[in-house]
C-alpha cells in the first residue's frame, strides 16, 4: 500500500492543524471506507498506525540478525585466530581463553546490530544520502498534518466532502 | 494524547508555543547570521585548537620524549585526559538512550546537544591513545585485519585492545543514533531553505517526507538503538575501568572500578552537559525549552552520581585499609598526603563536597550556581583521573625508581587544543543543525506543554474534564 517513492501519482490531499483533529479524520474515512494513500506529520503521533492499518514494525528482528552476526564474528573469528591461526600463550592462560573474549564479542554484536539496523532502516524507507522523494507540501515538516488519497482509488467529490466534514484547513492536489 | 500527566507536575515547553513556533524559534538560529559572541568564541576556538595541532605535530615530529613521562610514569597528562573525554561523553548517551527507555521526557529538550557532545568529547578522546602510540602512523596495527606481518594479529585478551573495539563501536552508534535523529529535523529545516541552502539540508535529509510508515520505522529504530546504547554505554567506561583493574599496580587493581568508573564518567558528563547547556540557552534565547525544570533535573542525577563516587572513594579508602595489604594501604596514604596531595585534595573537594549543595532545591534551580558547579565539577573529575594515574605510578613497588612528573608546554597545549577543537565542533554544529530536537519537542508539547500541563493548568484541566463529560451526557 505504501512505497516511499510515488511516480506520477496523482493526489489529492488535505491539511489539518491539529493531530487529534487528523486522528478523527482518519476514523471517520474509515467508517466511510475511504482507502487512505498515506498520512504525513512533522512527528510522530502516536495511536494512528492501528487506524491506518500498519503493522508493527519487524526492524527489531533485522537488529537481532544483524547482532547475532557480528556475535559470531567476533567469537569464532578470535576462537579460530587463537587456536588455528597462531596460538599465542598470553600470562600463562588457555589459548582458547573465553572470558577474555566476551568485551569485544558484546562490542561487535552491538556495532553490527546498529550498523545493519540503520541500513536497513534507510533502505526499506527509500532514503538516503541526495535521495529526494517527491513530498506533498512544506508546511508538513513544520506544523501541518496532512492525509493524502491517491485520486485513482476514490471519489473525488466524496472525498472533497469528507475533508470539509472532517476540518481540513486545506485541500489541494498534487501530481508526484 | 494518551499518556497521563500529573497537573503538579512542570511543564517542559513554556511560553504557550504553537508547533510553528517551536519550529521558529528552533530552526531560525541555523538561518540567522551568526552573533558577535558566536563568532568571537569561534575565532578563540580556532586558535586553542590551532596551538593543539602546532603541539601534536611537534609530538609526531619530535617523539612522545616532548612529554615529560618516564620510566615509573609511563601515563600522564595523555591518558588522563582520554579517560577525561571518554566520560564526558557518557552523559549524552545516558539521556539519549538510558532516559529514553525510562520514558523521560525531559530528556528531548537536552538530548539533541548532549548527544553531539558526546561525539565531540569521543572524538577529542580518540586523539590520546593514538598520539600516545608514539608512533601513530602505524596506528592500524591495533586493528585486527589479514595482514604481511605473518599475518599478526592483536592481543584480544587484552584490555586495551578491548577499548579500541569499545571506543570505536560508542563512536560508531552515536553517530548513528544522532543523526537518525538529525534526519526529520533537517528536513523541516530544507522545506524552509531555499537555493544552494535548500540542495545542501536536502541531500542531508534522506529524502525524508514525513509518511507515517518511516515515523513508525524511525520510532522503532530510536527505541532498539537505544534499548542497544544502553548496555554500550556501560560497557565502555567499565572497559576504559579496565585498563587499570586488570593490571597488578596497588590501588588500580580493584573490582570496584567498573561501577565507580560508570558513575563518575555520568557524573562529569551532566556536568559538561550543564556548562555547555547553561550558555547555549542563553545565547540562543531557548529559555523555553531548557527551563529551570530541566537544569534541576540535570543537577538531580549530578548529585546521585556524585554521591556514588563520593561512596565509592570512601569504600577504596576503608578496603584499602581492611585489607592488611600494606602496599595497597600505602598507595592510599601516598594519594592523600604524598607528593600530588594537592589533586586529592581537588578530587574530593570537587567531587564528593561540591555537589552535596544540590540537596537544596533552591540551589538546584539557580543557574549560575548550577554553571559554577558544574566547572568545579569538571576540574574535579580531571582532578580523579590524575590522581589515579599518575599519583599512583610515581611511588611504584620500588623506592629507588620514585619518581615525579609535571607536564612539559607540549602536553598541556594538546589538552588545550582538545578543548578548541570542541568548540569548534560544537560552535559549528549550533549553526547547521537545530541544537534542541524539533520534531521530539512537538511530540511532546501536548504532555509538556505549559498550555497543558502545570500547577496552573490543574484548574482549567478539572473544568476540560466537566465540559467533556457534560458533551458525552447529551
């Protein structure tokens, strides 16, 4: 339903003031079964993501692979490195000595963890360094909440009314 | 919004703000031209700095004999000042991160500033271990990577290396989590840019458009990034611990290193937090969003973490003694009265006296008492590290190789350059980048703002309540 780039799309949208106001907006479309492209504010609001039908995100698994990785990196690189690849007695201790292995395993399963999380989290949004995604208006970074349909998928004069309902300060359109 | 708020309780965000006047008053000092003060303490900054990197190339040039180390005082001014930076920057992970978890929203009005000067003071840190190499062109040694030399590898067992991988790592993530956060916030500040200006904060911020999707992604992210920096940010200072701890010289061979080490890097770091803070509110006008409330917060968690270190060097005192072991006993009395009684003396005057002044409420929410304090607190926590450093080497097992050690002008001009590249750094992000993070402070106008919540909204509040109960009756 929702990509981070949209080519020649054309939307029609509405700006509301409030967050509560845009949060009753989005419960009244869906009560009028109106197929909401997607929804844009200048930070988070929380309780709209059940309405809007998303689901939770799963970044926590790509955090909990991508740690799991760099535990087994670290571990078995310096289990191999001290008892295949030069073994080195160091103060009399086990060249296999894993207490003195548990730092920088923790380390890296917390480095690769945050670099692979981040990553992910950029691609999987379609952002990036230089990358500009077509955006709706300026206003919406700042202090406008703004609830967007792309045109082909509904009525127009039903949702123009459903914005005059609802309290849009704005209506406008947009191709992107 | 959902969460319940305590009518008594502060409000964080004051003077009624609109979210467009928190983007104004947020974003506008990155559009401005700077001030006079700005660009006086960039110019001052730019020459301490500059005198640091005269100092660090006559090291590099002339070798680490520039320093006035020796045989029995192998560490110095050098790992001092590391140990210095390393826990400065401790402060702006633990209200990025650990008060994130614990839901505490003060922390959006510091979090932004706080975090930046973590990577700051890490940044300043990194430059001693590497200088102190002596030969720091061979710096990539320490990394392990397939290399001619055999190939060779590191010692993992050790310490030391340990804190490379923990340093790099707390650098690595912080940047990381700090500039997740920087995204939205650069991308409010390119919706209001034009030209150059507008290509520059786009290709800073992502492409990002808002959606609500990416807001989930970014929470979620936020959350596990933190819930991650958390244990991260313990893990170093206990690492950076122990480098001392698992070596066999009496009065750094002890187990409660890690958590004193912890609680003091805490300590010093709201302290730099505070002194940074205290000026920047000032100068940016953002007395709105770093109120009294939240400098009494800040001098909240200095004082339980001064009282954990001021324990803690009172428990190395008794166990020293308790221990029968006499060279133990010795390093103790040799700290107190021996030849650097004086940075003992500082130690404990800074950082066990100074902050019990914060049981008083009227002294946590005065300001200049609050910068005052947080200087003395700086000194104080430098004042620690040298006391466990060099006090302690220079009366080692053997009388015959005592020794004693003062800094040459090369050492203290690279402390001193550290201290203006700070600045710099710091001065410079207060011109790119909004120094209070806009989108969190949003997010939480509705729970904190002073509209909202406070003493004297608890009135209005109770009658909100009537009103809406007396609309669901009809």
């Amino acid at each position: 339903m929702r990509k981070a780039v949209h080519r020649n799309m054309d939307v029609v949208y509405g700006l509301y003031d409030d967050e509560e106001i845009m949060m009753d907006a989005v419960k009244q479309a869906n009560k009028d079964h109106l197929d909401i492209m997607d929804v844009y504010s200048p930070f988070p609001v929380h309780g709209l993501d059940p309405l809007l039908g998303l689901e939770e995100s799963r970044l926590h698994v790509a955090g909990f692979v991508f740690g799991s990785m760099g535990t087994l990196t670290a571990f078995l690189g310096m289990t191999w490195i001290f008892t295949k690849d030069w073994p080195i007695i160091f103060g009399g201790k086990p060249y296999w000595s894993v207490p003195a292995f548990i730092p920088i395993t923790f380390e890296l399963t917390v480095l690769f963890a945050a670099i692979g999380m981040v990553v992910t989290f950029y691609t999987i949004c379609g952002l990036g360094p230089g990358v500009t995604n077509p955006y709706l208006d300026d206003r919406i970074t700042d202090d406008k909440f703004c609830i967007a349909f792309d045109k082909s998928n509904v009525d127009l004069s039903a949702v123009e009314s459903f914005f005059a309902a609802t309290g849009a300060s704005e209506v406008n359109q947009k191709t992107i | 919004m959902s969460a319940v708020v305590s009518p008594i309780r502060e409000p964080l965000v004051t003077g009624g703000k609109t979210y467009h006047q928190i983007t104004e008053d947020l974003i506008s000092p990155t559009e401005r031209t700077p001030p006079a003060s700005w660009v006086i303490g960039l110019i001052l900054s730019i020459i301490t700095f500059s005198f640091g990197a005269f100092c660090l190339l006559w090291t590099i040039w002339h070798g680490i004999g520039t320093w006035d180390l020796n045989r029995t005082i192998g560490w110095g001014w050098d790992i001092t000042n590391f140990v210095w930076w390393i826990g400065i920057g401790h402060a702006g992970t633990l209200i990025s991160a650990i008060l994130l978890l614990f839901r505490q929203k003060w922390r959006t009005g510091v979090n932004r500033a706080a975090e930046a000067m973590t990577i700051f003071a890490v940044m300043c840190a990194a430059i001693y271990p590497g200088i102190h190499m002596g030969r720091m062109w061979m710096a990539m040694f320490i990394f392990p990577y397939p290399n001619t030399r055999g190939p060779l590898w590191p010692n993992f067992n050790s310490p030391l290396l340990w804190d490379v991988f923990a340093i790099s790592t707390y650098f690595t993530v912080s940047v990381l989590f700090w500039y997740a956060g920087l995204v939205p916030d650069f991308a409010t500040i390119r919706d209001r840019a034009t030209g150059l200006r507008k290509n520059i904060y786009n290709f800073l911020s992502f492409g990002w458009t808002g959606s609500a999707k990416h807001w989930q992604r970014w929470e979620s992210l936020s959350l596990i990034l933190a819930g991650i920096a958390t244990p991260l940010v313990l893990s170093v200072h206990t690492i950076v611990s122990f480098d001392f701890a698992t070596s066999v010289i009496p009065g750094w061979h002890t187990t409660i290193f890690p958590p004193y080490f912890v609680a003091g890097a805490i300590f010093s770091g709201f302290a730099m937090v505070l002194t940074l803070m205290l000026v920047t509110r000032k100068l940016l006008s953002l007395e709105d969003y770093i109120t009294i409330e939240h400098v009494e917060s800040m001098n909240k968690v200095i004082l339980a973490t001064g009282s954990i270190v001021g324990v803690a060097y009172l428990t190395e005192l008794f166990i020293s003694w308790y221990s029968g072991y006499v060279y133990e006993q010795f390093a103790f009395f040799n700290r107190a009265l021996g030849p650097y009684w004086w940075s003992y003396f500082g130690m404990m005057f800074c950082n066990v006296l100074s902050p019990q002044f914060f049981w008083s409420k009227k002294l946590r929410r005065n300001v200049l008492f609050t910068f005052f304090m947080s200087i003395f607190i700086n000194i104080g926590m430098w004042f620690e590290r040298f006391v466990i450093i060099a006090t302690t080497l220079a009366r080692d097992y053997l009388p015959s190789s005592w020794s004693f050690y003062s800094p040459t002008w090369v050492e203290i001009g690279i402390f001193v350059g550290t201290i203006g590249l700070f600045f710099v750094l710091y001065l410079a992000f207060t011109r790119v980048a909004p120094v209070v993070a806009v989108a969190e402070i949003k997010s939480i106008l509705k729970t904190g703002g002073d509209q909202y919540v406070g003493p004297k909204n608890a009135h209005k509040m109770s009658h909100a309540h009537e009103d809406a109960h007396a609309h669901d009756a009809h």
